[in-house]
C-alpha cells in the first residue's frame, strides 16, 4: 500500500524555480494532492540545462508527484480562476516578492482573510521584512550573503559556491516543514497560519556553527578545503591511487585509525594526543598518515577502516550512486513514472515509514498545451 500521510489535504502550488517547487514536492511525496500554478510562459526551471523535451533534469525533480494547471495571475480571469480554487483548498505556496503579491491581490493578509482556515506558505529570497525584503535571490548568491561561499573551497584558493543547491533544497525543506506544523495547529484551532521562509534564513541556520565558534574565540572564519576546523584527522587523504574521505571525531576513532594503518606510535605522539594538538597540527598529521596510506589503494583502506570503527569512504561522483549496492539496499532510487523521459530514476524522500519510503506516482507534468 503507498504511503500517503497527507492523502486528503489540497495545495496550491504557485512557487517557480527550485525552492519553493521542492517544498511542494516534499508535501506531494507525503500524499498530498498538489497542483502547481504555472504562468503561460512556463516554470523558468524547464528550461535550465540539460533539457528533455519540455521538463528538465531540474524540473523533473523538484515538481514530481504534481497536477499542473496554467493561470495567468496577471489577469482578472486568472484570478478569478484562483479564487475558485482556493475555496477547496488547504494550502497555498508562493515565492513571490511582497509587491508583487499585494499587486496581485494574493497577499497573505488579503487571502487569509477570506479563507480563515487556509494555511499561506511563503518562500522568498531575504525574508518578508527588512529593507532587502525586495531584492532578488538566487542559491548562489545569497551563500555569498551568508558566508557560506566564503567557507567553501581550499584554505589557500578562492571561495565557491556549494556544488548542490542546498539554499534551495534547504529552504524548501523548511517550508514542507513549517506547512506540516500548521497542519497540526490547524487540526486544534480550525484556523490557518501564515508560514514563512528563505534562502537567507537558511543560510544563516547553515552557518551557525561558525558564528558560535567567532563568538568563542574571536577568530575569523576560514576555508578547510574536505576539512573541517574543528576535528583533525578529516578530510580527503592520498592513498595508492585515489584519495580517501576519513573523519576522525574522538579520541577512540583516532586510535582505531593509528592501529589500523599500523601508526600506533601516533597514538603517543604529544603532537597528536588529544583533538586540540591535532587541529594545531593537522598538516603534520596529514602527512604522517597518508605516509602509511600511499602503501595501498582506496578501496582496499575503505573496507578496512570502515569495517573496524573508522568512519572512511570513497570520493566518487553522484553518477556512481546508480551502481552503489547501498543505494539499491536502502530503495533510494524510484522509477520515474514517466516511461518516455530520459531520466529513468528518481531519488525519493529520504524518510521511511514502518520501513516503507513515500513512492513517486506521478511524474513531473508536461506542460499544458
């Protein structure tokens, strides 16, 4: 049987791009019967890079499992059309910048209003308030805006942007969340809520560790490459052929690592006893160990960190979760129902249910003709 938790409850997706679009798509997966509002022009991520007729590897993620209806919120008609909707509806989704909705008429203040139970979810850029409440904002650069960029990349090159789009995917995250909790309060006060997010207050939650660090120790935050400042040994390490991600996070782990690699004597080492003396003296520690790790190949030191203790993986690309016995284990990968597409497979949500993962019904939709 599908698990649909949300059956029953109806969404109006008026989001475009990646953010909001996920966060609807998370309520769809969940059971939720969402209908994605799409302007006549199209949803601009049908067309980002690479493109499969009219649904790109963007689109087909993010709007998967969703109806789609085209309405022009520019004119009467279509708000008319709206509004109708709205009356059977127990959510609406929108990233609209604040003029724009109050243009339109679609406000939160305006359509709560009329519909005192409707639940209004709403993803901007910078957040509803403030004096950047207005300014455009996409993934990459509002990492810039919260330092994100800024701790990206090798301690002695330049910043970049995170290669995911994790403001995106993240603030659509938050938006599911949120709709869900007012679903909850919803279901004790018969009335609705106004729910709010952005990429900005996403990346500022992201970055909370470093600001709690900078408040601790007044020192200003740096990039660690595939480190982390914090913990030491942790990164990518040099082996035979190719590197090897570890992650030493205790004294215990840092002790399975030496005896493993057969460096006990780092153990002892007073440049290396406790965490503090090996973030002090990472680079010299880097070199000690993959002084013993060059001696063998990457997948040979995986499975034998791995199966004693010592959390170690591969550095492979995302394409290499198709062969990755793992994923299949876990049924991370669901079949797009969509038999004609290109993209044949479809990371699902990853949250199980009395060990059941939310399936994907319905493909990405076309759009209206």
């Amino acid at each position: 049987m599908a698990i649909k938790p949300l059956s029953g409850i109806r969404i109006l997706d008026a989001t475009s791009n990646i953010a909001g679009p996920f966060g609807g798509s998370i309520l769809a997966d969940l059971g939720a019967e969402v209908t994605k509002i799409e302007i006549p022009s199209g949803d601009p991520s049908r067309s980002m890079a690479p493109v499969d007729g009219d649904k790109s590897a963007y689109f087909e993620i993010v709007n998967r499992n969703k109806l789609v209806t085209e309405i022009d919120l520019k004119s009467e008609t279509g708000i008319n059309r709206l509004n109708d909707l709205l009356r059977d509806c127990d959510v609406f989704l929108t990233n609209f910048l604040p003029e724009q909705l109050k243009i339109l008429g679609i406000s939160a203040d305006e359509l709560m209003l009329r519909f005192p139970k409707l639940i209004y979810g709403n993803l901007t850029s910078y957040g509803s308030v403030g004096k950047d409440a207005s300014s455009p904002g996409y993934d990459a650069t509002v990492q810039a805006r919260t330092g994100i960029m800024h701790l990206t990349g090798e301690a002695e090159g330049d910043p970049v942007r995170v290669g995911v789009s994790i403001l995106d995917l993240g603030s659509g995250t938050w938006l599911a969340m949120g709709i869900l909790a007012a679903l909850l309060e919803r279901n004790k006060t018969s009335k609705g809520s106004l729910v709010e997010t952005s990429l900005y207050e996403t990346g500022v939650a992201w970055v909370s560790y470093h600001l709690s660090a900078f408040q601790i120790s007044g020192n200003p935050s740096v990039r660690s490459g595939s480190g982390h400042p914090t913990f030491s040994p942790y990164g990518l390490f040099k082996t035979k052929d190719n590197d090897i991600c570890i992650g030493v996070g205790s004294d215990a782990v840092f002790h399975r690592l030496c005896t493993q690699i057969e460096r006990p004597d780092l153990i002892t080492n007073a440049l290396y006893v406790s965490n503090v003396d090996r973030v002090r003296n990472r680079k010299a520690l880097t070199e000690e160990i993959e002084s013993a790790l060059v001696e063998k190949p990457a997948t040979y030191w995986a499975k034998r960190l791995g199966s004693n203790g010592v959390p170690a993986d591969l550095l492979v690309r995302p394409e290499a979760l198709f062969d990755d016995p793992q994923a299949k284990e876990v049924g991370m990968l669901l079949s797009n129902p969509d038999k004609d597409s290109l993209v044949k497979l479809i990371p699902g949500l990853p949250i199980k249910f009395n060990g059941q993962r939310p399936e994907i019904y319905r493909s990405a939709p076309h759009k209206e003709s």
